[in-house]
C-alpha cells in the first residue's frame, strides 16, 4: 500500500507567500493481473473463450484510493492486446463509496454484480471459463462499452447482524431509454462457513425480472456451492453445481455442471456442461491452470438474433493458463 501526500503552496504576483502546507494522505491500492490462455477444441461455438490452437491475452490494473470521513474510489480497467477487437483498454469498474457509519455505505458508479456465484476477473474464479449462469447475467448487464457482468446506479448497503441488505436503483440492463431496473438482494451468513446470497433485478426487456440464489459451504479442504437462476423471458431457469478440494496451499481442483432450461422458440434443447480444472500455485504471484469442458448445446444460441449468447456451443474444449497477479 502506498501513502501519498499531497501539498499545495500558493504564489501571488511578485511576491512568494509561504503558506501552510495542506496535506491529504491517501491510500492507494494498486493491483492487477495478465491472463494468458491457450484453448483448444473440437469445434465449438466460434471460439467464445478462445479460437482454436490461439492464444488470448488480457489483463487488469486496479487502483482503490481511500480516503478520510469513509470515502472510498474505485477504478478497475480492462486491458486488451491491439491485436485485439474493440478498444486496447476500457473501464470495467469506476465507483465511488461512501461509508456513512460502520453498517451502512452507499455506492455509486459501474460496479460489478454481486448476484451470481462466480467473480468477474480470473484470480477470483476456480476455473479459467465462466460458466452458463454467469453468461445469463453477463448477457443482460454488459453495460454499453463495457465487458462483464456490471451495474451502474446506486447501491445502498446495510449491515445487520448476520444479514447485509442491498438496496439498488440503476440503469435498465437493457438500455431502454426512460427506464431503470431496481436491484433487491440479502447476503447472509447463517453460520459460520456457510454463505447465502439471493435477490432479484428488474429490467424493462430482455430477460425481464431475474431472480438469483446461490450458496457456499466450507468444510475442511472441500467448497461446496450451488447456484438457481429463473428468468420471465427466454431462460427459464439455471442450475450451477460446483465443488472444490485444496490437496495443499498449492494445489487444487474443481468441478462444476451447469444446466439450462429454456422457454423461447428458437432454443428447443436443455444445454448442459461440466467442467474439470487444476489450479496449480507456482508462486505468490504465478499460477498454472488447466481446463476440459464438455458442452451439451444444441441449440447454437449465438446464431440466433436476440438470443442471449450462453455457453460456448456443442463440443469439448480444453485450456491451459498461466496468470500473474500483483
């Protein structure tokens, strides 16, 4: 962490006037990641996590300054090679919050969504792909010029004794124009290493209303965790299953199954994958990753205009990651 203090000194005409120094320490968090990613497969959905033999590259930098009376910013960019689509650099995350005493904050600004099982960045994931239900947010939250699965309005939070309240009034996850969609969601922790998170948002198209409940349990070297999604439009519900045992402080493996009921015209079949990973420490700050992923997917979804681009298609594919971390 790194504390920068800030002076001011003011000059007026010919004469130099000393004035006292005014300093403001800030607390500055650096951080960041670059992802690098080796895919291949036997011909799923025109490379969605990664084309055939290439290789992908990505990457992050963080900074979080905090500042006196509870202020808190927040600005995560996504970087992208310029051999890459779109923009080489974009804003994943920029917010502002304001702990206004120890059991409430209000948050304003892009920021990720906390409703679903599964983080935004690869540091935070037990495997390299995300999985079906995290491609149902993240079809419905993209916010315009932005990748991922991110809000932006406001979040009120309130802390009660084993229940954090979230309160959020943001954009439509659909851009309609004059249209906002309202977030409501309890993060709980009934007992000790048990997690329950579950909520719903609103929004004027798309998927409409999204309901979403997972929880996680710790026991010993094993996370359990589980995941139900139910949509009004084109998904009809979701299930996510995950486990993940730790051999040691420097290996570990996953398994996760993701299941997808839908209810629209055009996607006539259940898609269906499982996904195998090891996560592999090298260093405090090197990972090795590997990944197979077998997809049951009939329905081609991308093809389809208007349908959410969920999963990666039919086939099998596998991943090997390396990923630094500061």
């Amino acid at each position: 962490m790194k504390k920068i203090l800030l002076a001011s000194s003011l000059t007026l005409s010919s004469f130099i006037i000393a004035t006292p120094v005014v300093a403001v320490e800030i607390d500055i968090t650096p951080s960041g990641f670059v992802d690098f990613v080796w895919t291949l497969s036997d011909g799923t959905n025109a490379g969605k996590h990664g084309e055939e033999g290439q290789f992908v590259t990505s990457g992050e930098l963080d900074v979080e300054a905090k500042l006196k009376e509870g202020i808190t910013m927040r600005f995560d960019a996504d970087i992208n090679p310029s051999t890459g689509d779109g923009d080489s650099a974009r804003l994943e995350q920029i917010f502002l919050k304001w702990d206004i005493d120890p059991k409430m904050s209000l948050m304003g600004g892009v920021f990720n969504n906390k409703l679903t099982f599964e983080r935004e960045d690869s540091p935070d994931m037990y495997q390299i792909t995300h999985g079906q239900l995290w491609d149902i947010w993240a079809s419905s939250t993209a916010e315009s010029g932005n990748t991922g699965n991110n809000l932006q309005g406001l979040e009120f939070n309130y802390q009660f004794d084993k229940v954090n309240l979230i309160l959020g009034y943001l954009n439509d996850l659909n851009n309609t124009p004059d249209e906002n969609s309202v977030e409501v969601a309890a993060e709980i922790e009934p007992a000790k290493d048990l997690d329950i998170t579950l909520g719903l948002i609103t929004q004027d198209q798309n998927l409409e209303t999204i309901f979403d409940i997972f929880a996680s349990y710790k026991m010993k070297k094993w996370l359990f965790a589980g995941e139900i999604i139910i949509a009004d439009k084109l998904v009809d519900n979701g299930l996510m299953l995950m486990t993940n045992y730790q051999f040691n402080n420097k290996l570990s493996a996953t398994a996760r199954y993701d299941l997808v009921n839908y209810e629209n015209t055009f996607l006539n079949d259940d898609t269906s994958s499982l996904t195998i990973a090891g996560l592999y420490s090298i260093s405090k700050h090197l990972f090795a990753n590997a990944e197979i992923r077998f997809n049951d997917d009939n329905n081609q979804a991308a093809a389809n205009p208007g349908i959410p681009d969920i999963g990666e298609g039919d086939g099998t594919s596998a991943r090997l990651e390396l990923l630094a971390v500061f």
